[in-house]
C-alpha cells in the first residue's frame, strides 16, 4: 500500500522552498527573527513532507504554499482550478472540468511511481496539463464534439516516466504541453573575434 503523501521523506529542495517563502515572510514583517529561526530550525530537522507543510500553513495561501498535499481531484466546478508547484502526484488522480478550466502542472510535482495515471473527464470545459520534458504521455478515452491535443514529443529516454491519461470529452478540450526544446542551431553564430559561450 503506497505512503500517504505527508509522509513521503523530504529532499533538500523541498526544504529550500520552504526555507524561501519563511524568508519572504521575515522580510515583509510577518516573522521576527526569533520566529524564523525557531522554524528554519524545525525545516532543516524536518524528515517528511508533511513536517515541511506544517511549517507554512499561516504564512501562504492554500494554493502558494512550497509544499502541497493536495488529495481530493482538481474540480474545477464553473470556475477555473490550478494545481502546480511541489504537490505530490499520487499513482491514480482525478481532474473534471465544467464549465471551467482545470490546469495540472506537473513540471515541479513529485511523482510517487513512474507510471502514473489521470483520470480527465470535461464537460463544456477544459483541462490542461503541463508535463516536465523528457515525459511520455499517452491519451486515451472518448470525445464527443470535443477536442483533445498534445504537443508533447516521444522521450528520447529509454525508460521513461509515464502520464497516463484517460477520461472522457463532451463539448470541452484536453490539451497536454511540454516545454519547447531549445533549437542550437538557431542560436546566432559568434562574430570573428568574439567567444561562444
């Protein structure tokens, strides 16, 4: 049985996401130097992401904390939701879209398996999904009067992670994105006498 997401263990980089927003809260006022001290101690000591999360919940909003542990789909119910950042993308998700926009970025997420499957159903509305380069993403499901595109290339990797993503479409899109390999050739050539960096 897979770890709930508070107790998946903690990464260096977890710890300096929460380490910036404390900083950002000392030097707007909110926490006086005790204060960040005493929580900058309880980060570095913190093991599992649910120490880290705890440490921020008075300091940011719901949706910009450095830590999510988000658990319930992305409904996005007459109005738009946006799941992004460091949250943990457990092996089955969920997003349903009506009459408004679900967006899942996947770029900065912690993936708990390398296969990982989501669930996007819309109805007069729309999901996008934001992957990180080098991910494999196959769609499938139904579509009725709707759209559903991806942009995103086969990964060069020989194993690599992969989004599944099923569901259905009535009248709504999906679309999936990477983002956009940088072309060196296009990159202008150096005048004599100067260096390429």
């Amino acid at each position: 049985m897979p770890l709930p997401p508070d107790r998946l263990r903690a990464s260096n980089a977890d710890r300096e996401r929460v380490v910036g927003v404390l900083r950002g809260a000392a030097e707007d006022g909110r926490l006086d130097l005790d204060e960040f001290n005493e929580r900058a101690e309880r980060v570095l000591k913190a093991r599992t992401l649910g120490e880290l999360a705890a440490v921020t919940t008075d300091l940011v909003a719901d949706d910009a904390r450095p830590i999510r542990l988000d658990t319930a789909p992305v409904a996005a119910l007459f109005r738009n939701e946006t799941r992004s950042g460091r949250f943990v993308m457990r092996g089955e998700e969920a997003a349903f879209a009506l009459f408004g926009t679900a967006e899942i970025d996947l770029r900065d997420a912690l993936l708990v398996r390398n296969h990982v499957r989501l669930t996007a159903s819309m109805l007069f509305g729309r999901v996008r999904v934001h992957v990180p380069e080098g991910m494999e993403v196959r769609v499938r499901g139904w579509s009725f009067f709707g759209r559903r595109i991806t942009t995103v290339r086969k990964p060069q990797l020989p194993d690599p992670p992969v989004l599944e993503i099923e569901g259905f479409t009535i009248l709504g899109s999906l679309r999936v994105t990477a983002p956009r390999r940088r072309w060196t050739w296009l990159r202008r050539r150096p005048r004599r006498g100067e260096i390429e960096t």
